[in-house]
C-alpha cells in the first residue's frame, strides 16, 4: 500500500508493507540509499519483517516523492522529513529506525536530534569511511544523464543484467540535485561522526564485507561503534553494499533482535 505525508513544502511518497496487530516489537522505518527508492525494500519488508509494522518513504528528490527547491538535499533535510513522518504516522510512538547507506547517515541525523523518535536504531554499511571511493557514485552520476543503456550495462556489471535494468531506472528518475549534493560534501561523513556520541536509542551497526563493495573498514566500522553509547557492531562477510539484499536473512533476524529488546 502506498500513500503520502508532508513535511512543509515537501510530501513524501510511502509504503506500507505492514499493518501488524502483533506486539513483537515496535513500528519498523526504513531507509534508502541515495538514487533509489523506497521500493527497494518491497522483498525485504514482506520476507524478512512480514511480523512487524512497516513504513518506508522515498526521500525527497527520490522516486515518487516531491524535489526540493533550491536542491536542499542535506543530510538534515532528509531528516527533517523523516521526523514528521514518524510524528504523523506513529503520534509519538518511537519506531525502530533502519537505514542503508545515505540512509543510514539520514537515520543517525535523525536518533541524535530528535532521541524521543526513536527506540532502536540500525545502520547498514553506511558510508563512514574517508578513504572509502566515490567512483561508483560519480560514474552513476554522470551515466544517468546519457540517453543510451550505458548507466544499465554499468550497474549490471555489478548486478546482473535485469537488477542493472531495474536500478537504472530508479537512479535516472531521482533528481540530479541529490547526487550533486552527496558528491559536494566532504567524504567520511563528519556529522555523523558528531553525532554518535548523543544517539542513545540501542543502536546496530551492520558491515558489508569491504571485498565485495561495502563501504566500511574494519577499523572504522569498530571506532565508529565506540563512539555510540550503546552500539554493536554485526560484520557479515561475503556481503554487498546492499547487505539487506545479498543477506536479507541475517540481517532481518538482526533487526527483529533489536527491535525486540525493550518487549
């Protein structure tokens, strides 16, 4: 099921993937990465957290969701949007909030400043690392722009040729202005990092394997959790990027363990 929310000027496009009456833990956001969308969450949610209320929004600048004027595509925007959303949808219940990637920058923006939102937190391979290339996001960037299937035949060197298909789409329909903003900033995420320190929901941090294409070190997937007042850490090796696609089990039963703590 989809449906709107608005956030000023903004409205978001969301999915329901859940309506649960069951108490197994408390309502379930989830976050995209950049050039994406919401839908990449649909066998995830359905296979994964079929037990569970389940939200989850395109960003602003994504899929079906509204652009932003004047391309205010910085981590606190996404935030702000997300926080009403959790307010609107949820009337002060905290959620447990999940973010892949820039989503998961997006998610630990918004544990840090708004604590009373958010009851468990998880992060998936998010891009942390300074040294960590921004090749694969610039190429995309620039790629989207062309009229033939070259952005296709790239991303399904990485994913095979029907998921290239299928993520070309979605990262030739999200605005330019997200990218433009992702690659203007600095890389390793420095507010995130000052962030850490005040996220105070129980917080899971998830690393792809960095030989595969994850965006984490070991050594900074393990500072970073020791920033967090309560974090873990979860390395999955042989995992992707998108480790909720390539170890959708694994990390599912994750986020039903954190999600589950406070029952």
């Amino acid at each position: 099921m989809t449906s709107g929310a608005r956030s000023g000027a903004v409205r978001l496009h969301v999915r329901t993937f859940g309506e649960s009456a069951h108490t197994a833990g408390p309502p379930i956001v989830l976050l995209h990465g950049l050039g994406v969308s919401s839908v990449v969450w649909t066998a995830f949610a359905r296979r994964q957290l079929s037990d569970r209320t389940v939200i989850a929004p395109d960003l602003r600048g994504h899929g079906e969701s509204d652009r932003a004027v004047d391309d205010a595509y910085e981590i606190s925007d996404y935030a702000i949007d997300v926080a009403h959303l959790i307010r609107d949808r949820f009337h002060g219940v905290a959620v447990a909030l999940v973010g892949h990637s820039l989503g998961g920058l997006v998610a630990i923006e918004v544990a840090s400043r708004w604590p009373e939102l958010v009851s468990h937190l998880a992060i998936l391979d998010p891009p942390l690392d300074q040294s960590h290339s921004r090749d694969v996001v610039a190429t995309v960037a620039r790629l989207r722009r062309s009229p033939s299937d070259e952005l296709e035949a790239y991303l399904g060197g990485f994913h095979g040729v029907a998921a290239g298909a299928s993520l070309g789409r979605l990262f030739r329909a999200a605005d330019a202005g997200t990218y433009a903003r992702y690659l203007a900033t600095p890389p390793g995420a420095s507010r995130a990092w000052d962030a850490a320190p005040n996220v105070v929901a129980q917080t899971l941090l998830v690393q792809a394997d960095v030989k595969t294409d994850g965006a984490l070190s070991d050594e900074v997937a393990a500072e970073f959790v020791r920033r967090l007042p309560n974090g873990r850490h979860l390395h999955i090796p042989g995992a992707a990027h998108a480790v909720h696609a390539s170890h959708a089990k694994e990390v599912g039963e994750a986020i039903r363990k954190i999600g589950r703590a406070h029952v």
